[in-house]
C-alpha cells in the first residue's frame, strides 16, 4: 500500500508540473497533492524530513 500512495503521489505532482504549463489542468492544487501523499507514505520508507524538501 505503501508504494501505491508513493505512486500515485508521483504521478499527481508530474501532472501538477505538466499543469502549471497547460491552462486546462491545474497544476498547483495536484501538486501539492501530490506533495502530500508522497509525503504521507515516503516519510516511513525513506526517513525524509525537512531539509531533504525545504532546501
């Protein structure tokens, strides 16, 4: 399940950089969707934190 959430969370933040070009998608808002649920399951896998995504 984990790697699903990490999949999907990939998948929505590519869409989300494609949309920030394309007027019909909007790329902010499944960006950081995306951002969430990569962040959601990718924390208890990969031990990120902070700074690996602030900087």
């Amino acid at each position: 399940m984990d790697f699903v959430l990490i999949g999907f969370g990939i998948i929505l933040m590519t869409v989300g950089i494609i949309g920030c070009v394309l007027p019909l998608l909007p790329g902010p808002p499944l960006n950081y969707i995306g951002y969430c649920c990569f962040i959601l399951r990718a924390d208890t896998i990969f031990q990120l934190n902070f700074w690996f995504f602030g900087q």
